[in-house]
C-alpha cells in the first residue's frame, strides 16, 4: 500500500471533494480512481502506461511508463497541490 504525506492528502481530498460537489465525477468514479492511484503509487514498475508511447516533437516516440514510483508520486503531488490551491487560495 502506498503512503502519502498528510499535505497529499489534504490536497487530494480537497480536489476531490470539489470535483463531487461540481458534478464532474460521481462516488464511484472518485472511489475507481483512488485505487488506480493506490496503484499508481505503489513501488515497481509503472503498471498503468507499460506499453504506452508518447509522441514527442517531430514524431519521435519515447516511452511511456515512469518505473520511478517517487517520481511517480512526485508528479501526482504536484497536480494535486496545484489544483487544491486554486480551489482554496491561500490568502495572506
């Protein structure tokens, strides 16, 4: 199982529960991509995008998978920081 920090956590919950209330995602949506996330997150190989590319510029293909699981989850905290900033902007 994945462990997450509690500012993680605190962001991902906060996206979430904005995404529920506008609509965009249901529960069951919410709860089929938390345990691709807990996936996500868990050490070894990049499970969810082996045997996927990317089309980089002037088609060059690289890809896909990230097999670093810090990077991993790197990328998710940054997304989630990000988005729960904009939905609760800190005000000083």
């Amino acid at each position: 199982m994945a462990v997450v920090s509690k500012k993680f956590r605190d962001d991902f919950e906060a996206w979430a529960a904005q995404r529920i209330a506008s609509g965009e995602w249901s529960e069951s949506e919410m709860s089929d991509f938390k345990e691709m996330l807990r996936k996500d997150l868990t050490p070894g190989p990049d499970q969810l995008r082996a045997g996927l590319k990317l089309i980089l510029a002037a088609g060059v293909e690289a890809p896909a998978p990230i097999d670093d699981h810090e990077q991993r989850y790197q990328l998710w905290a940054d997304y989630f920081a990000t988005e729960a900033a904009s939905i609760c902007p800190v005000t000083v």
